[in-house]
C-alpha cells in the first residue's frame, strides 16, 4: 500500500517538476497550438535520419537536422532527383536536357515557388553553387572546382518561358562531369532573397557567412519542398504538409503528399527504433535492425520480402596502410584478400542483409553492375580461400609460427624478421563494425596472418583516419549512393592525387596506395581516374572500368568486405500501405525523402 | 565575530572549503579533457570533410578551428601562423583565462558538436527532464527505504526475515539490467507501458492534462527501475543503523523512561537518518552515470546522453558545462546536508568547535 | 579467531561465502573442464540446445563459454578496483582521522573532488589518451581510484575515534611516529572493518564495471559481464526474446554482488555485537 | 504495609534455537514505603536483568520464568507492553541508568527529552504548562535551569548530563525508582553531587523508595537499609545493612565484604574478582550450589544439593551451611 502510495505522490511530484519547465523543451515554430496531438491517420512517422540533437535548420550550416542535411529533399529541392534503380534523373526544381563532358543542361521548372510565394530562379541556383567564390567556408565551395561558370538563357518550356541553366564543367579545374551530376541532385537550391540581405547586413563580410551560420532558420521558414518545419525538441521533429506545394501541380498531377504531417522522433538507441516499428508507433525507419525476418509477423517489411532484404548501396573495407610494412608487399595484401571469411562477415555482421560480395569494387548488381566482369572477378579477384592465402605467403616467404595449441603465435618474412601484429582501428562501440573486425580478425589468423583488434573511441578513429596512423582501419569509402558510383569509389580508394605522407591529411586512398615517384608507382590509376568522368560512350567507359577494377584486384590496396545496403529502410504497414517494393517498384528503394524517393509520399495509402 | 558564533563559524568553514573545492573542480574540469589527444575539430572534420579535397578541407578545418577559439587570430580576424604556415594554437592557459571572464558573464559558450547551439540552451533543456525523473525518484526512494529500514530494524522478527534478504536481492541486480527486465517484461511482453521515450509520439510538450498524463504513463518503468533499487539499498543501510541506534544507551533509557513507541520510533529514525542523508548527498555525483544509463534504456529525453556524447565527440564547452553543473550541484547538496546536519546533529557542531578547526 | 568461528557459525554468512565460492568454482574451474571457445561457431542467437546449453550470442559465441570469462574479467575488475579503493581509502582515511586539521580538510578536499567528477567523464578522458585504449586492467583502476572516497569516508571516521583512546595517547607519549601508531595501534583495531568495506568495494567495482560497460565504454578486447549485457541491448535481445543473451549475465551479477553484500552484512552481525542480539 | 512486592521471580532468555538461559533465579524480597534496599553483585550476575523484570519490561528475548512483581499490590505480570510501557514504567516504577550511559538522545535537548517524559504518561497538558512544570522541577536542583533545559546533552558536562537524567526519570514523582549504578564512571566531585541530588530528592519526598544497585559498599552502607547480594542470579544473602556489612554469613558475601572493605582501606583499584575463579555459565549452572566451585567451605553434597533460603542471623541466606 505505501508503496504505491508513493508511487503516485512521485508521479504527481514529477509532474509538477515538468509542468515548472515545459515550454523550455520545445520550439514551436508558428502560432498553432498542436499540443491536442496529430491524428494518427494523418500523420507519417519516420526515423533513423537523425541522431543527437536537432541544432539547426539553416540550410547554410555544415551540419543542420534532419530533413535540411545530406540529400533530404523535402523542405529545400535540389533541381533533380537521382534514381538508385534506374540511375537516371528525375525533375524536381529543374528538367535534365542534355549532358555531355563539356556541360549539363537543366531548364528551371517556372512553376517552382518558394513558401512566400516568390518564384524559384536562377539567381536562386546560382547564389548556392557560387556562394564559394564570396566565401571560401561555404559548405558548397568544392563546386567550383568541378562547375566553371552557369550560363543563364531563356527559353520556351511548354508554352510558358522557363529559364535554361548550362553547368559548364570546369576543364581547368577537376575537369570532372560525374561530380557535376552529383552536385545537381545534391545541392539544395535555397532562397536567396533570404539570405542576401541577412549575408549584406553585416559589417565585416570575412564574418559575415560564419554569421549567418549560426542562424537556426527555424521559424516560419521559406522553403520550396513539399514539407515545412512546424516544431521541434530534442525528442522530435514534426513537419506540415505544405498544401499550396508548386510541385503538386506540376509534378504530381495535382495530388498532394498523403500524410498531412511527418514526425521523426530522435531515439537514443538503435532497438527502439525497432520496438516503434513493431509496435506500429513507427512506420518506417532507416536503421539496422538485426534478424528482420523475426519481426515480419509484426508487419515490418523490407523491400525484397526475402534475403538480402535490400539493395546494396556501399561497401565497407579494411583499408590497409600500403607505405607500413608488410603491407607494402602485393603478395601479402593478396593473401590477407585470399584469407578473409566473406560469407561469415555478411551473416553474422550484417544479418545476410546483402547478396554475396564479388571480387573488386564494382558491384555486381544495381546501376553500376553494367561495368562488372565475372570474368575478370574470377581470374584475377581474391575470394575466401584460407589455403590459397597460406600458398601465397609461403611462396613469399613468410612463415607462421604456431603455438602448442596450434594457435597462432606469430609470423616471420622471409628474412626470419618477425612480422608486427597487426591491428584493425576500429571505433569502438559500433556493434556492426565491431563485429565486424571480430570476424576477420578470426580470419586473418586462421590463415597465419597475425592481425588484432585495435577498438579506439570514435574521436580517436576519425582523428587518426586521414593521417594514416594505423596498420589496418575499418572505412566505408564513398558511402553516398550517387550518380558518380563507381567512379568515386575507386577514387576515395585509389587516387594518389593529393597524395600525402603519412602525419599529414588525405581525405581519399587514406591507405596511400601508389605512391607517386616510388618504385611500383603505376601513373595508368590516375591516368584512368582522370579520364573516366569525362567518358561518354559507355563501351569506352566498360573498358575503362574493367582496367581498372584489374589493377585493384591485382594490387589489393585495401580489403572489401561486403556489401551493405544504403539509404535503406524497413517499414510497417499497420498505418500506411503501398510501400514501394521488388514487386511493386514505383519508386527506387530510396528513402522516401530522398532523390527519386519521394514518390513514394503521394502513393501511400492508410491501412484499412 | 565568528568565535562568538559556533553555528555562523561551522556555516563558514564548511563554505570556505566548497568554495575551494569548487574552484578546483573547475580548474580540472577545464584542463582534463584538453589532455587527451583527441581533437574536437578532427571529430568534425571527420564528418563534414568526407570527399572534400585536402585544400578544401584544410579551409573548413581552419575557420572551426578559428570559430572555437583554439587558435590565435590578430586584430582583423585573420589566423596567425606560424613559419610553416600552421595556425598558431591558443595555449591551454588563455583559453581558461577567457572560459573564466565568459562564466561570469553566464556563458558558457557554444557547443562544438551541436553547433551553433549554445551550452546552456542545451542545458535547459535536458535538464528539466532530468531533474523531472532523478528528483523525485531520489527523494522517495530515500524515504521508502529508510521508512521500511528502520521499520525491519525496530521490529525484527517475521518482518525483517522476509523483508531484507529481498531488500538485499533487489539492490544487487545491476539497476541497468533491472532497467532492461522491466522492458522486457512490462513493456515488450505484457504492453502495459511505453518501452522508451518521456511522451508520447504524437504530442509536443505543453501545460496541457493530455501532455501531463502521458508523461506520467511514460514516466513509470524508468521511475520504477531506480526507485526500487535506491529504496532497497537504503533499507538495508537503515536497517544496520537502526540496529545500532537500537542497541544504543538512549534507546533503553527511553524504554525504561516508558517514553512512547513511536516517539522511540522517530528518536531512532532520526539519529539512524542522518548518516544516511550524508550517503544520499555524497552519491548524487555518483548517480549522474546512473541517469545516464536510465536515459539510453529508455530513450529518457535528458542531460546524461549528452554529457556522454560530448565527452565522446571531446565537445569541451559543453563537458564543462555539465561537469560544472554537475559540480555545483554535488557541492550545494553537500553543503546543504553538511549546514542541515549540523543543525540536526549538535554533536557535529560540538565536534567542529572541538577540534578547533 | 574466536570471531572467525562465530562467522562460521553464522547462517547467512555461510549463505554468502557458498554463493560466492560457487561462482568463483564457475570461474576458475570452468574453463578447466568447460571447452571456452570465444570464436564465431555457430549462428547468431541460437537458442540452447544440447551443444550449446545456454544457446549462442549475436555473433554465434557459445554463451556458457562468455559467461566464465566474462565472470573471471568481472572478477577480476572487482578485485583490482576493490583493493586499489581499499587501500589507497584506508590509508588516506587513517592518516585523515589520525592526524585531523589542515591534512584532514585537504584529504577531505580530495575526496570531495572525486565525488563531483563523474567517473564515466575520467574514464573517457582517460582512455582517449591512452594509445592502448580501455584494457580491463584500465578499467579496474580507474574505478578503484573514484571510489576509494567511500573507503576513506568510512575509515576516517573510525580513525578518528580510536585517536582519542588511552593506549594510542600512551604510544604518542612513548615517542612513536605516526606511521607506527597507523599500523601498530590503529590498523589492527579497524582491521575488519577494512575488510567489511573492501567487500563491499568488490561488489561496487563489479557493478561499476557492468555499467561502464553498459553506456558501451567497456575494456576493448575482452568479455566481460557488462559487455555481455551492453552486446544482447544493442543487438535486440530484448525486442526479439532471446532471454539467454542476457538474463544469465544478469543472474550472475546479482549472485556475486548478492553474496558479497551477505557477506558484509553478517560479517556487521558478528564484528558488531550490537547486532548480534 | 508493602509497597513492592517480589515474589519467587524468575527470569530466561531465550535463544534463537529455543534453548532457555535462566537470567534470574527465584528472587524474592519486599520492600516497605520509604525503604532503600541496596543490590550488590558482579558484573553478569544479572542485576541489571532483575532491573528489567523488576519493572515489568520484558523485550524479547528475555522473558519471566515464573514468580510475580507487584507494586502497591499491582501485579506487572501478564500485562502486555503498552499497559507497562503507559502505567508503569516512569510512572509507579522508574529507572536512574548507569552514570557511564549517555543516556540521553544526543540529538534532543534536555527540555523535549522531559516533554517526552510527560507527554507519554499524561493526556493533555499544553506546551507552556509543561515547561513551568520542567523549570519549577528542574528549579529544585539547584542548577542554571535555563541553561540545562536548552542544551543538547553533549553541551552538558557529565555531571549535569546525569543529573538532567535524575530530573528526567523523577519527573512524574514515582513510587519507586531503581538506580542502577548512578555515579559509574563519574569522577568523584560529580559522584557526590549526584548521590546528593538523589538523597536531596528523598528528602523533597519527590520519590520514597528505592532500590540502589552498587559496587561501592561502603556508600550501601550508609544509605540503604537493607541489602541484597546476588550472585549467579540468585540472592544469596539478605539483610540489613548492618548485617551484611558487618557480619556476613554466606561465604560468598564473606569474600565480597573482604575484597570491597580492603578496598575502602585505599586499594580502590582492587575489585571484587579478588575471589578464585569465575561465575559459572547461565547456559550451564551447576545442579547444586551454584557457588560451589569457589567456595572456600565448599562440602561435597554442596555440588548436589540446591540451596535454598534460610533464616539465618537474623536475615535471609541462601546456604546450607552458614551459620
């Protein structure tokens, strides 16, 4: 009885703690009270985009909350969405005309409006893309390497005059139009009536974008998406359909988005984000979620029914460091390819969520699988086989030295110098990737090889990341689903562009393969590095390709893993239906604020 | 004046060293974390510069570095560097000297992983949350268990034999696994609660009956899982004190003097409590990690996920707002209890005026 | 020794040193007779079966082979964190309560300090800058040099008293130095309360070290009992019910932790008469 | 006419296995209105257990084996705790703790202790009445009464400390009052202040009689009138003061009178285990007299007979032998 007693005085207590201090927590953005609630069938709920915080909104910050960061397209628009599936372009603010290797051609859409009522505009596009020439800081500045100049010209699109934006791609630059694709579905164009005058009020113009970036942009935005922000806390953020959204008309003929509000709640542990789903508090969420298979009979579903469950976007590698012995020697970074158990890393690590991994970093599925070759794959790829990786080191001269259990003890080369055991920098605390090194770790010593778990906190891992400080290091390079895969995957792997020694910074090829000027220097990587962006005929572009991925698989600069799903999400259809999936694919398996994603919110239905 | 005084001279001499012990706190909590070779820019920089070029990123990495206040800038603004063209960094020294002018300003700066949030935004608002569960929590699972500790140990018998071999048990179990338990259990299995979060998805906090109620529902697995264990733990230290207090002279005298039970009673609850009340003041530093733990199996809107990820991140605006927080909290708590005891206790103040200190 | 026979003649605190025998028999003897692979054998979450007794965890580990050595790392961080905080805290406490003035509010100023300063903050901050990151050796230090506060607290306080009995004044006055008076004249009498509050040490540094792993700061290259508990809550145990990924972990816990504090509270019954009636 | 009354009064503790430990052994004895008997023994010769019993407070695990304790013709036997505890204790009988007790709670002042005293035995009585009653009470001893009453007890010197506690146990003027060695532990000055403060309370007749438990034999000597020594918890011998002092005929009382007068004689140090051996066990008395194995007249059937009360000299004695 006392017990609860005081149970029910410590609620009330509580209680009036909390109504002492609500009204600090949250930020509500317009005058509307919403405290009654949101009706569930009207409300879409959706996580695992944003973790921590929500800081800021302000579509010029390094990293605002979701949905302004990364790709989220639903409160500002880039000019075209990309299509995972099919890897072509899908208007949004902008029409793809033509692309080549000297420029990409793009008509604005004239009905594009901003929130106020203000039509979308060149000047619109190009404050964004040139923002970089005024301030070095702006988060868009490495446009300009890729983009020279955006040429403006009016034209007639159906009736009405539209604006013609030409990207000219910049020879003198990175002479790189893969990237300028990538930038056109990246970039969100914002309004620049906004900001110009917020950017031109401030004295001192070196401080003046810093300024501005402290701006949280959080009430009563202008935005041009299909969603506006109306109020957030640290445990949510809730956004309101906009009903007067240009593109209803003129890009979803007349319909408008079905849920009138989009909540993403911010959860501190990746299991809730499941319990949600199950529970149907959550209809979709971007989160790993582990034996999904259990969770069907909750109604959570993925877009293949079956294993692999998702489309596989990255792959995560061990990158190893080409310049530290004895990862400087081919035949040894061969044989650790040779040893590693590819099958256990995808069942245990990742839940079989992928289709096997085929030697090389192309995949072998998806847009990019038109540049695989089994052959090659076969001839030249290392793939698991524990005995051959023992043949090569052998045959190199290494030997393992075994201890009376017959477990591994250490390894010596062929000079009878003893080999340094090698670790794997790894964050600690990210379960996946911790098991994930777990398991090849068990590998490597299987076959001889004398390698160890190296779990550093995460500062310590992205501290030491660029400057090469590490034996082995878990890295998922170019994990970005873009038009530029998988160019930019061999690029963050390969390229000796900026290359540095090892103390100094280098954001690709952090394994420092290929050293320029060194004796195995091969000058062909860079050379096809450099020359397949601006390749058009697309069997040119296979051979490119192919040669490429050869001297990857004979040169093993670092260890590819698996595949990995990106931009991936289960859903449950306890409230909302007609999810796109294999079997009814209308939109790409994007997230559904996401490139050509976004379909998917004017097709759901609610559950009867 | 003070010699006069005894009570004004213990209050000062308690005052006079949590004042130094503060200020200590303060030095090390500013210099602590700047010892570690982790670099809060580099933890940036590991997020925003993915697939910048080397110059690109170096730009970026330098206007953090100048917008955090880590390195040297001169009268325009512009980085001072040094011969080989690297930022000249702001000493350690320097940097406290302008953390110190800020916190008597009452700013505690920006946060370097919630840029461009301030600390104190941040903290006000987690910690009302905080307070909200860690509070009452504290204060009732205080009286609860000493109130049945002092019950076992003045009855004994049955009571006791049953009640403080569970008291005992329960405070054993690890209060994160407890925490866990009651999820699977209450929230998993039988649906009976909310397995995480302090509200409900659909609602935003407001001075509304509906926000208040689903608070509450919300509230209880987390209250229960650090109630029952606190109260269980401080059963058990009731329970051995009041043993003692029982055997004690003044008891027996009371008996023989027929003084009434539940004024016995309270004599002992009393004397009992208040080395008990010092071991609730002096855990309170101890129970922030609980919070913390409480927060992340229950997804608890609060202070202690990011205290963490600040550490993690090496975010030093905000490790020293909350450890000052933190700080000052744990010393006025201390202190009050001290000043509260030495008004509860006159042997306390008898032995301060002794010893002469 | 007329004490040691009143314990074992104590009920509960045979209870407590059984309980605790049993486990410390699991985790010594264990390994000797239990094959403990902790390499991937199996699938992920398998439930037991008669290979494995108490199934598999997320990454196919035998859970019974986790289960010794977490419990030996648990031990072992107990153990460590246990007698760093008891000795470190009896010697400050002693010396506090002896000496009192100026060196008791400095030592009191200390202890003060490691009270305000969580202990999760010292170890990240610790660990960061360490190259070799978070050993278990690591761990158990730093918990024990956090925590030796509440021994020197508890010491301090019964330092004090004694300093104003006869025999301690008769040996100042004969001209001994304070660090034989300490050991000679006041260790001997707190001895087992010493020992009361290294139990007790134990038990917290087992508890401190679960949780620290908990929040996912645990040793990095080893199992313990709480990185057990932390892999079943980010891998979904709960939501999925796979009890066996961290209900034995729990159990085992609260067995240890269970007995010690059995241990201490009848080892109070019998050093304390008062409590004995 | 009798005010107190013990009849054959027996006491046990029981232990946690049921097994029964005899405390007290059929004591008996009266006592007349204004009468001081003096109870001497050694330390576990259960005087402060008969003190127990004597009041009718049994706390478990000491519970009456048999016998009867009645006050003015009241039994307190059979009665259940809150009845002792409201009509009884403090009341009819009260109890002056040793002087080595600190015996007041350290963290009341002296003036709420007494409230409590009152306000547990009395209905009503509001705050202001019962402080006049404290300061015209605590007036009578000759003390700064203001000073007293505010203190917390550790501000009180050990003789004001033990006097506060006279005034505390006497406030509710009892029939009786049992002081269980008051000056114990008290420096000598203090010892006769109190000792002056009790008789000074007699005289006031504030309380009448009293029974006066003491090692110090020669202070039995010139205030009781009669006096008790217990040995083993029995009463071995009973009489005046005269006669025990002077003449006593058990030969335990006998080696106690030589090892107390000596000790008069300026050899305070020396205490009453001057005599060979120790007292035997509870848990295990011997069959027969239970002085037997350190009697220096020990007979053999003294080890098989019990010994009973006789009258011997004028006064009672438990021995077969004594003449």
């Amino acid at each position: 009885m006392r017990g609860m007693k005081t149970t029910a005085l410590g609620i009330s207590l509580a209680l009036t703690t909390l109504l002492m201090f609500s009204g600090c927590g949250s930020k509500k953005t317009d005058s509307q009270d919403n405290s009654s609630g949101f009706p569930r069938s009207k409300t879409l709920y959706l996580g695992g985009s944003q973790w921590g915080d929500p800081n800021s909104f302000n579509p010029l910050a390094d990293s605002p909350a979701w949905p302004v960061n990364d790709k989220f397209n639903v409160m500002y628009e880039p000019l075209l969405a990309y299509n995972t599936q099919s890897g072509q372009f899908e208007p949004i603010l902008g029409r793809l005309v033509s692309q080549n290797s000297d420029s990409v051609v793009v008509i604005l859409n004239p009905a594009a409006k901003w929130s106020d009522g203000k039509p979308v505009t060149s000047v619109d596009v190009k404050f964004i893309f040139e923002l970089g020439r005024r301030y070095k800081s702006a988060p868009t500045t490495y446009a300009l390497d890729f983009i020279s100049e955006i040429k403006v010209s009016q034209v007639d699109e159906a009736g009405v005059k539209a604006e013609q934006l030409t990207f000219v791609v910049n020879k003198a630059g990175r002479n790189n139009p893969l990237v300028v694709m990538d930038l056109l579905q990246g970039i969100r164009i914002v309004p620049s009536h906004v900001f110009e005058p917020k950017l031109a009020a401030i004295a001192d113009q070196s401080q003046a974008l810093s300024d501005i970036q402290k701006l949280k942009i959080d009430s009563v935005p202008v935005v041009s998406g299909p969603y506006t922000l109306i109020s957030y806390s640290n445990e949510k953020i809730v956004l309101k359909r906009r009903d007067d959204y240009w593109g209803n008309a003129a890009l979803h003929a007349g319909k408008m988005p079905k849920p009138e509000f989009i909540i993403h709640p911010i959860f501190k542990s990746n299991d809730h984000f499941s319990i949600a789903l199950q529970k149907g508090d959550l209809d979709a969420s971007q989160t790993f979620i582990p034996r999904i298979w259990l969770k069907a009979k909750e109604g959570v579903k993925t877009w293949y029914a079956k294993e692999p469950y998702f489309v596989p976007g990255a792959i995560p590698m061990i990158f190893l460091n080409n310049t530290k012995y004895p990862m400087t020697d081919r035949n040894f970074r061969r044989a650790m390819g040779f040893a590693l158990d590819y099958k256990a890393i995808k069942e245990l690590a990742v839940s079989g969520y992928s289709p096997d991994i085929k030697p090389g970093i192309i995949m072998s599925m998806g847009v990019e699988s038109k540049y695989y070759n089994d052959e090659d794959a076969k001839k030249f790829g290392t793939t698991f086989d524990a005995a051959q990786a023992k043949k090569i080191l052998t045959a190199a001269g290494y030997k393992s030295i075994l201890k009376a259990d017959g477990s591994l003890d250490s390894m010596v080369d062929a000079k009878g110098k003893r080999v340094p055991t090698l670790y794997i920098k790894c964050p600690a605390g990210w379960s996946d990737w911790e098991a994930i090194v777990k398991i090849t770790v068990k590998s490597f010593r299987n076959a001889g090889i004398d390698v160890r778990e190296g779990f550093v906190d995460a500062g310590l891992y992205w501290q030491s990341l660029p400057t090469g400080d590490w034996d082995l290091i878990l890295h998922k390079p170019a994990s970005s689903v873009s038009p530029s895969l998988p160019w930019s995957r061999f690029e963050a792997v390969m390229s000796s562009r900026n290359w540095a020694k090892v103390g100094e910074k280098m954001n690709e090829n952090q394994g420092r393969y290929n050293q320029p000027g060194s004796k195995n220097f091969n000058p062909k990587v860079d050379s096809l590095l450099k020359v397949i962006p601006t390749i058009s005929d697309t069997a040119a572009l296979k051979t490119a390709y192919r040669e490429l991925n050869v001297i990857f698989m004979e040169d093993q600069p670092v260890l590819p893993l698996c595949y990995l799903p990106e931009q991936f999400y289960q859903f449950s259809d306890k409230t909302w239906t007609n999810w796109p999936t294999e079997t009814n694919p209308y939109a790409p398996p994007q997230l559904p604020w996401v490139g050509a994603g976004i379909k998917t919110l004017w097709n759901l239905e609610l559950a009867k | 004046m003070f010699k006069n005084n005894p009570t004004l001279r213990y209050i000062s001499h308690r005052a006079a060293w949590y004042f130094l012990t503060f200020l200590v706190a303060v030095t090390i909590n500013f210099f602590l974390p700047r010892l570690g070779t982790a670099n809060p820019v580099d933890i940036i920089m590991g997020k925003v510069g993915t697939g910048l070029d080397t110059e690109a990123a170096k730009d970026k990495e330098e206007s953090y570095l100048k917008e955090f206040g880590l390195v040297e800038v001169n009268d325009q603004g512009e980085l001072l560097r040094d011969e080989a063209g690297k930022p000249v960094k702001t000493s350690n020294i320097k940097q406290f000297g302008r953390y110190l002018v800020m916190c008597f300003q009452g700013d505690l700066g920006t946060s370097f992983l919630n840029y461009p949030k301030k600390v104190t935004e941040i903290i006000k608002d987690a910690l009302p949350w905080t307070l909200a569960l860690q509070i009452p929590t504290i204060i009732f699972g205080w009286i609860v268990g000493n109130l049945l500790g002092a019950l076992a140990a003045y009855r004994r018998g049955v009571f006791d034999r049953i009640f403080f071999p569970v008291a005992l048990a329960i405070s054993s179990i690890p209060f994160f696994a407890f925490g866990m338990l009651l999820v699977y259990v209450f929230a998993i299995n039988l649906g009976w609660f909310p397995a995480m979060g302090g509200y409900a998805g659909d609602l935003i906090p407001s001075f509304s009956l509906t926000f208040f109620k689903s608070a509450a529902y919300f509230y209880v697995l987390p209250f229960l899982s650090i109630f029952l264990i606190l109260a269980g733990g401080q059963a058990i230290g009731m329970r051995s004190m009041g043993i003692y207090e029982l055997g004690t002279d003044y008891i027996k005298c009371a008996k023989w003097f027929g003084i009434k039970e539940n004024k016995v009673l309270m004599y002992l609850f009393r004397n009992a409590m208040l080395p008990q009340l010092t071991g609730l003041a002096l855990s309170l530093g101890s129970m922030i990690g609980g919070a913390l733990i409480t927060e992340m199996i229950f997804s608890y809107p609060g202070l202690g996920m990011a205290i963490l990820t600040a550490v993690q991140g090496n975010d030093y605006p905000l490790i020293q707002g909350c450890t000052l927080l933190v700080t000052v909290s744990v010393l006025i708590a201390n202190f009050t209890v001290d000043i509260l005891i030495g008004f509860l206790d006159p042997r306390v103040r008898a032995g301060n005026q002794m010893g002469g200190k | 020794m007329k004490l040691l026979m009143n314990l074992l003649k104590s009920p509960s605190f045979l209870l407590g040193a059984g309980l605790f025998f049993l486990t410390i028999l699991f985790a010594v003897v264990g390994p000797l007779v239990y094959h403990i692979d902790l390499n991937t054998t199996a699938g992920s979450y398998l439930p037991p079966d008669s290979q494995f007794r108490l199934g598999t965890d997320n990454l196919g580990r035998d859970v019974i082979a986790m289960l010794i050595s977490g419990l030996r790392s648990s031990l072992y961080v107990g153990f460590l964190a246990g007698t760093i905080a008891t000795v470190v805290g009896t010697f400050l406490g002693v010396y506090a309560g002896f000496k009192g003035g100026w060196i008791d509010d400095i030592i009191n100023l200390v202890t003060n300090l490691f009270l305000v300063i969580p202990t999760f903050v010292v170890l990240i901050l610790i660990s960061s800058s360490l190259k070799d990151g978070r050993s278990l050796t690591l761990i158990g230090l730093i918990i024990g040099m956090t925590t030796w506060t509440w021994s020197a607290r508890a010491v301090r306080a019964q330092s004090a008293s004694l300093k104003s009995r006869d025999h301690i004044a008769l040996a100042r006055i004969n001209g001994a130095g304070t660090f034989t008076i300490l050991v000679k004249h006041i260790l001997p009498y707190i001895a087992s309360y010493v020992f009361m509050v290294f139990i007790l040490q134990v038990a917290s540094g087992i508890l401190s070290e679960a949780s620290i792993s908990m929040i996912g700061l645990g040793p990095y290259e080893t199992v313990s009992l709480g990185t057990i508990l932390n892999d079943a809550m980010r891998n979904e145990a709960l939501g999925d019910g796979v009890w066996w990924a961290f209900m034995p972990a729990t159990a085992i816990i609260t067995m240890i932790v269970f007995a010690l504090y059995v241990i201490n509270t009848s080892m109070e019954g019998v050093f304390n008469p008062r409590l004995r009636k | 006419m009798s005010t107190f009354e013990v009849e054959n009064l027996s006491l046990h503790y029981l232990t946690r296995f049921g097994q029964k430990i005899p405390a007290v052994s059929d004591v008996s004895f009266t006592m007349k209105q204004g009468e001081i008997l003096g109870i001497a023994g050694e330390s576990g010769c259960g005087k402060s257990t008969l003190v127990n019993g004597l009041m009718g407070l049994f706390i478990p695990p000491l519970y009456p084996t048999s016998g009867d304790v009645r006050v003015s013709g009241e039994s307190l036997m059979n009665r259940s705790p809150a009845d002792i505890r409201q009509n009884i204790l403090g009341r009819k009988v009260s109890m002056i703790p040793q002087g080595a007790f600190n015996a007041l709670n350290p963290t009341r002042r002296v003036k709420d202790i007494a409230a409590d005293m009152i306000s547990s035995h009395e209905q009503g009585g509001n705050k202001k009445e019962i402080n006049e009653r404290l300061r015209s009470r605590f007036d009578l001893f000759g003390m700064d009464t203001e000073k007293i009453l505010n203190s917390f007890p550790i501000q009180l010197t050990a003789g004001e400390r033990q006097r506060s506690v006279i005034g505390i146990a006497t406030l509710l003027n009892p029939q009786m009052v049992i002081a269980d060695e008051p000056t114990s532990a008290l420096d000598v000055t203090t010892q006769k202040s109190v000792i002056r403060m009790i008789f000074d309370l007699l005289d006031k007749k504030v309380f009448s009689t009293m029974i006066f438990i003491t090692h110090e034999l020669p202070l039995l000597r010139h205030v009781a009138d009669n006096i008790a020594i217990m040995y083993a918890g029995e009463f071995v011998e009973k009489g005046t003061a005269e006669q025990i002092v002077f003449d006593p005929r058990h030969p335990y009382t006998k080696a106690l009178m030589g090892a107390m007068l000596s000790a008069e004689e300026g050899q305070r140090q020396k205490k009453p285990t001057a005599i060979e051996g120790a007292p035997p066990s509870l848990a295990n008395l011997p069959h027969g007299c239970r002085f037997a194995a350190r009697c220096p007249m020990v007979r053999p059937e003294c080890k098989q007979n019990k010994q009973e009360i006789r009258i011997v000299g004028g006064r009672q004695v438990r021995c077969d032998y004594a003449v």
